[in-house]
C-alpha cells in the first residue's frame, strides 16, 4: 500500500497510536469483550498453582501412607468458587514402580489471588521397618484440572520426594504454614 507524501513520519506514528487506542478502548462492542474474556478463560494458562508443599508419611491404623499438604494460589484472573478442582497425586515407589493414586474434588472459596490448603493422601499404606533408611523412596507428582476440562487443561502443580519432616497431619499442616506463612 503506498501512502500519500502528505503524511509525515511522526503524523502516521500518531494516526496509528489512534487507530489501535480506538481499536482498543473505544470501538470494541460489548459482543467482543465477552469474546476475549471467553478466550482467556480458556487460554492454556496456568489457572492454579503451588506456592508450598508439605510431603511426610500420614499414620493410621492401617499403616503409613504417603501424603502431601499443597497451598495453592488462584492465578486466574477469575473467581474459581463456582469451579469444581479436580486434584491427583499420584505417589510411585522408585525402587518397585508401585504406584498409588489419591483423588480429590473440592468446591473452594477461590477468588483471584486466594490461598487455600488441600491434602492428598494415598489410600494404600505401606508397613514401614525401623530403620528409616529402609523406607521406600517415593515420588509425589500432583496434578489438577480446573472445571470441566480433558487431558488438555491438566496442570502439572508439584512433583517432589516424600519427606520424613512431620509424624502427624497436624505437624505437617502446621510446617506448611510456618514455610508459606499465614494468609
């Protein structure tokens, strides 16, 4: 396209700068905004993430069973309350490949920005021996989903090996907070 010689340098920066700050905040239909948010509701951002983990071995009558406490952040830009979370942590043994899976749904006040805690706990327990260097190494991987979502809105939050920090879940719970601090 060739342009008239009338325009200058510096008039046709201008006349672009207007064009797009028109394009942007004054022309745009309402029809098209809710087509944006739609967009970056979708969008494969990170909706959710981990900003502190707690891994320790959880006591029941049972046995021990890997578990982990996850403090998790609303990194959307939407209020999540309504949205169901779908979490998986799945705990595998190193050393046999065993493999056991803990599933959580939660319903969570979870507006832009919010913290909220959340524990995984496998369901098949191990007997462990005295010698604690005899323990299984495990590897904690968690993942979630957020909403209605396939395979493609699965967001990887933590993967980590199983700690001997806590003996309790109240111990665990309470080093999760004193490393994420209350808020």
């Amino acid at each position: 396209m060739k342009l008239p010689k009338v325009f200058k340098t510096k008039q046709l920066i201008l006349i672009v700068i207007a064009l797009i700050s028109w394009q942007i905040f004054g022309a745009c239909p309402t029809s098209a905004v809710n087509d944006r948010e739609r967009v970056l509701a979708h969008a494969p951002m990170q909706k959710i993430s981990a900003v502190g983990y707690v891994t320790w071995w959880s006591h029941d009558a049972v046995g021990y069973h890997p578990a982990i406490w996850l403090k998790i952040e609303n990194n959307s830009r939407l209020d999540l309350s309504k949205s169901i979370i779908r979490l998986q942590g799945r705990f595998t043994d190193l050393h046999s490949g065993y493999v056991t899976v803990a599933r959580k749904e939660v319903h969570l006040d979870f507006m832009p920005h919010q913290r909220n805690c959340v524990m995984l706990r496998a369901p098949s327990s191990f007997e462990l021996p005295i010698d604690e260097n005899a323990w299984p190494t495990i590897e904690c991987k968690v993942m979630c989903r957020v909403g209605d979502v396939g395979d493609e809105g699965t967001q990887d939050l933590v993967v980590a090996h199983l700690d001997q920090i806590a003996m309790t879940d109240e111990e665990s719970l309470a080093h999760l907070i004193k490393q994420t601090g209350i808020r």
